[in-house]
C-alpha cells in the first residue's frame, strides 16, 4: 500500500465504523443498561416530586383518590404539640384537638341570702276565751296596732290568743361566682396538605410519609365514619371546644322565724284606765287569772326580720370538643 491509499484507507475504516462497531463493541446495550438505571431510579422529568421517587419507594405510598365528598391526600402530626407543616408537607389545612378536652369542674363560690325586709301589720285579731287553755267560747276583736284602747266588755275572759306575725319580702341570693381553670386537649394534630406527586398505576397519587406523621390521610367536615377502603385509620379533630362549665343559680327558700315585737295589755274598764295584765301575741295561748275584761290596747311595735337558707351553687356543665373533622389515613 503506498502512502497515498492510507488516508483513503483510513476514510473507509471509519465509515465502515459508523454503522458496524456498535454491534461489534456492544456500544448500544452498555447505552441500554444507562437508560434501565436512569428508569430504576425514577428520573421522571423536573416535574417529578424530590421525596416520592415512584410509588415503590421507600418513605412514600400511592394514595387512592378522595371518595366524593372527602379531601386529601393530606399527613397528619399527632402529639401533644405537633411538628409544624414543612416539606415534603404542603400549607396547613386543619389544627385542632383531640380526645376529650380536660378541665376540672368548676369552683363555686358559696351562696348567702340578705335578710328579709320585714312590716308589721297595721291591726290583729285578739281571741278572748271563757275557759283556761284557750277552751270554751270566745270572742275576737279586731285591734290596731297603735296603742289605742279599744273597747271590748265587758268580758269574762280566763284566756287569749293573738298572733302579730311580720310581712316579709323575700331575700336576695349572693354567691355562687364560679371559677374555671382552662381547658386543655390530651393530644393535638395538625394536617398538613400533600403537594402532588407523580401518578399511580391504576389511579392516585405518589404520596410521601414526611417523617412520624400519618400519611396518606384524607378529611371531612363532621363527626362522621371512615369510608369503606383503604382510609380505615379514623381520627376525630375539634377545631375548638364547648365549655359549660359554671355554677347553678343561687336561690333563697322563703323566710323562716320574724317576730313584731308588740305587747299586748288588757284593762278592767273600756278606757284601758284599770290594767289588769300584759303579755306578748305570739301566737300562743295565755292565761289571765279571772276577770272582766273591758279594754284593750296593743302597743306600737319593731318587726324582726327572720332568716332565709339559700340553695344552689353547685357545680355544672362540662367540656366538650366541637367543630369536627374527621381525618381518615391509611
């Protein structure tokens, strides 16, 4: 071969090259191995999700479309103060409570009663018998309470009955303030929105397990139950609480005791000139010792109010989560 025809020879080599060497050097299955490895690690383009290579992958799982009617896919943080929503997490979708908020019942303050406004009446009745112990025949006379004598005989009287008893308005209740400590959940979540991933065979979507969290979840306004399917893991979350939690009314029972502090003197003439005795009406029975009685005189008097027992101030209502969520997870 004369140098001239190298170049050439060269040429046809190379070209030759280009349509051969790559089943000779086995150029294109090394090419082919390259492509299977890019697969198997999932490089699904810059729209695929950083944390969820392909549903296989460890730390995420395919999460089956919401039923109608829920929302989701969603993580929830559960714990006494849950980690906050950061990726592979979205935006927060729900905080609340859960369980059955604690506070203990309320302290009561104790209820009292004012006393009674009392008055005495303006005239009483005055029963005169013919016998001791109140016994026999009698005659009643209407007295005033001013301590003018009124004429009455005579009468041959051995013993009395009168009673001067006070109007009374009834008492004013005090107390009962309650104080209540504040209430407080055993356990708190927080939802946190999923950002999309890429697609499922067969449906749903490539959804990570940020951390200890609970994934895929879905949610729905209410305290309602689990669809049937894979989000069976059920969990009710109080967006706040009802707290009615108090103390009962206080009340005051009707007055009891009250006395018109009256004396009562009884005369032999009808112009209460001769006394014979005097006693005080307090509804009981006295007894003279025999005579003719011929006036009467009540003297003017000071009402004493009487007592009231007050009721109430117990301790009432309780606390209880309200505004539900129910949260479904796999």
């Amino acid at each position: 071969m004369t140098p001239a025809s190298v170049p050439r020879a060269l040429l046809y080599v190379l070209g030759f090259c280009a349509l051969g060497c790559s089943e000779i050097l086995g150029i294109e299955d090394w090419h082919g191995e390259t492509a299977d490895a890019d697969d198997a690690r999932g490089d699904a383009g810059p729209d695929a999700s950083p944390s969820c290579d392909g549903c296989g992958a460890e730390g995420c799982t395919c999460a089956p479309p919401p039923p109608e009617g829920w929302f989701g896919p969603t993580a929830m943080n559960l714990g006494p103060d849950p980690a906050g929503c950061a990726p592979p997490s979205g935006q927060e979708v729900l905080a609340g409570g859960v369980g059955v908020p604690f506070g203990r019942e309320a302290v009561c303050g104790a209820c009292a009663c004012g006393p009674p406004a009392a008055s005495c009446p303006a005239n009483t009745s005055v029963a005169l018998y013919t016998q001791s112990l109140c016994g026999g025949g009698s005659i009643s006379v209407d007295v005033s309470v001013n301590g003018v004598c009124h004429s009455v005989g005579p009468v041959d009287g051995l013993s009395f009955l009168a009673d001067v008893a006070p109007t009374q308005t009834p008492c004013a209740p005090s107390g009962g303030s309650p104080a209540v400590s504040l209430a407080a959940w055993p356990n708190n979540a927080r939802l946190c929105a999923l950002g999309g991933g890429p697609g499922c065979a067969g449906g749903g979507t490539c959804a990570p397990r940020p951390g200890d969290a609970r994934s895929p979840c879905i949610h729905r306004v209410g305290d309602v139950a689990c669809p049937e399917g894979p989000y069976a893991e059920r969990t009710v979350v109080y967006a706040d609480v009802s707290d009615t939690r108090g103390c009962s009314s206080c009340d005051c029972g009707a007055p009891i005791g009250g006395t018109c502090s009256a004396i009562i003197s009884f005369y032999s003439d009808d112009q209460c000139m001769q006394w014979i005795m005097q006693d005080a009406p307090d509804g009981t029975c006295h007894t003279f010792t025999g005579a003719n009685i011929g006036g009467v005189k009540l003297a003017p008097q000071a009402a004493l109010p009487g007592t009231c027992s007050p009721t109430g101030g117990d301790a009432i209502g309780a606390v209880e989560g309200s505004e539900p969520t129910t949260v479904c997870c796999m």
